[in-house]
C-alpha cells in the first residue's frame, strides 16, 4: 500500500513538473533557512557550557556613573580578585585576566624570529582552577605558579615553536619578559567566551604584584560555592570595598554575573577583553525571524497545493 502512494506521489510530481518544483523548492527553502537560523542561535545559547563549573562561576562588573550616565564595564580593579579570596566566604577561587598592554598587541620575540601577537593575556594562577582547561602537554596545576611562565594554545605552539617541543623553551614579550613555556593546551572552542592564545603568569608584572583599588583594567571571575546566595555575596562585596576604600572616594560599585550570561547579556558594557560577544536581543529577533519564515513556507506549501 505505502509503495502504491509513493508510486502516485511520484507520478503527480512528474505530470506537474513546474507546480512540484515551484512547491518543493519554496518549502525547501524556508526550512533550509530556518534550520541555519536555529542552529546559529543553538550556537549562541551554548557559550562557556562546556566548563563543568559554569553553573557557580560568576564575572564580576562594576558599576559607575560616567559622563554618559550610568555605566556597567567588564573591568575591575586589581585588587579586587586577591582579596575577595580572603575576605569573601563565599568564594573558592578567583582569578584576573589582563590583555598585555590593556588591549594592545604584543610584540614576540621567539627562537631568533619576531611575531605579532592579538591575544597573550596575563592571568593568575587561579584561572586554571576556576576554568576546565585542558593540557596536551604539561598539566594545568602549577603550570603558571612561578613567574614568568607561559603556557600556550596548541595553534600557538606550532606557529611559533612548529613541530619542537616548546616545553622548556622561552620567548620574550615586548622586549620585557623571557618567558618559559610550562604547558601546551587545547585552543578554546569557539563557543567559549575565553580565546586566550597566550596565558601568561600574572605575578611577573608589576601590576598583579602592586595591586591597588583606584584603576579598573582587570577582568576577574570567581568561582563560588555550590548553592550560594549571589545577594549575599554581592551584600560581601561591598562590606570587603567599604573596608579597603573610603566611602568618599568609592567611584564604583560591583555585581556578580553568571558566567552563562557573559556572552549575550554583555552587549552594552565597556572595556570587555572578549573578542566574540553576542547580543541576546540579536537571538530574539532571529528566533523570531525563523518562526515568521518557517510559518509563510507551510503556509505558501498548503496554498499551492490546495489551489
């Protein structure tokens, strides 16, 4: 019986070759462009959840009135990461990134060559513990303990190293810094808010080692305790900023944001490191869009053949 309505179906098809094409293609269409609609915003929605903590792992944002008013920005101070692992009960582990140069590129010096380098971050050694990040070579704990140690992408290890094993060697960064490479890891998928090429020891610099409450260029996550209170801890934020500043002098106030939430609730916040940031009003209006074109495909199917 099925074979028969196959048999029926196909010889309609032939007969009617311009209305059967016309039809199919319309329909095939409008599917086909859902279907990439959907699996783009698929895409979007999957951001960082491949960290197994990703549930307790919090961004934190300060908050501050600028001369455009109010203004949320992705930085914080260096002090703050430090010191809310000592005085936050709430609070595991907690860890600063900082782009080299606030943002600049990076000038590389590596085996008698120069490279140019977009994304070599100095962080803390608290990263690697707040982030699942896998190591194809060394291992992730004390892989950036000592200073000046660097562990790098496994792309960035055969652009500047090739097929030699980097473990061991060094490179210098702006003429500044000799660098050992202490471990090789997996590059960062491309649905992950961190795309580190280069992590770097924080505590090198002078800047992680003379921490201070006034500038605001670090990028900072913390990892909290399963079933913690976000208000409470945020309630510990400003009692920790209350004891280390001045009410007077406070200029800024700090939120913590789930790190589910970094890439498309981040849109419209100032001084981000991450180069892929998404919009989740972008996801709304194109889960939409699919929606309306998958409606007028059926809609235009069922007219045709009815007609």
């Amino acid at each position: 019986m099925i074979k028969n309505y196959f048999k029926i179906a196909w010889r309609n098809l032939v007969k009617n070759r311009l209305f059967s094409a016309i039809n199919v293609m319309g329909l095939s269409i409008g599917l086909a462009v859902t279907l990439t609609l959907f699996i783009f915003i698929r895409h979007e929605q999957s951001f960082d959840n491949m960290y197994s903590n990703v549930d307790n792992i919090q961004r934190v944002l300060l908050h501050t009135d600028g001369d455009n008013g109010k203004e949320i920005w992705a930085t914080v101070p260096p002090s703050l990461g430090p010191t809310m692992m000592t005085d936050v009960a709430n609070v595991e582990y907690a860890a600063r990134t900082l782009k080299n140069d606030f943002g600049g590129t990076t000038s590389l010096r590596v085996l008698e060559q120069n490279f140019t380098e977009k994304d070599l971050f100095w962080v803390d050694a608290e990263l690697l513990n707040v982030f699942d990040v896998p190591f194809i070579k060394g291992q992730a704990k004390g892989a950036l303990d000592r200073p000046n140690t660097a562990v790098l992408s496994e792309t960035s290890a055969k652009k500047y190293f090739g097929e030699k094993d980097p473990i061991g060697k060094t490179f210098t960064v702006d003429g500044k810094y000799e660098l050992e490479v202490t471990g090789v890891y997996k590059d960062f998928p491309n649905n992950s808010t961190l795309d580190c090429n280069i992590m770097a020891s924080g505590i090198t610099t002078w800047v992680f080692k003379n921490p201070s409450w006034n500038n605001a260029s670090f990028e900072t996550y913390c990892l909290l305790k399963p079933n913690t209170d976000l208000a409470s801890t945020e309630l510990q934020l400003q009692e920790m900023l209350n004891k280390n500043m001045e009410k007077e002098n406070q200029w800024y106030t700090f939120s913590l944001q789930p790190m589910k939430e970094v890439h498309l609730y981040s849109a419209g916040y100032d001084n981000a490191y991450a180069n892929r940031i998404g919009d989740i009003k972008e996801v709304r209006n194109l889960s939409y869009l699919a929606l309306i074109i998958l409606l007028i495909a059926s809609i235009n199917y069922m007219n045709l053949t009815t007609a």
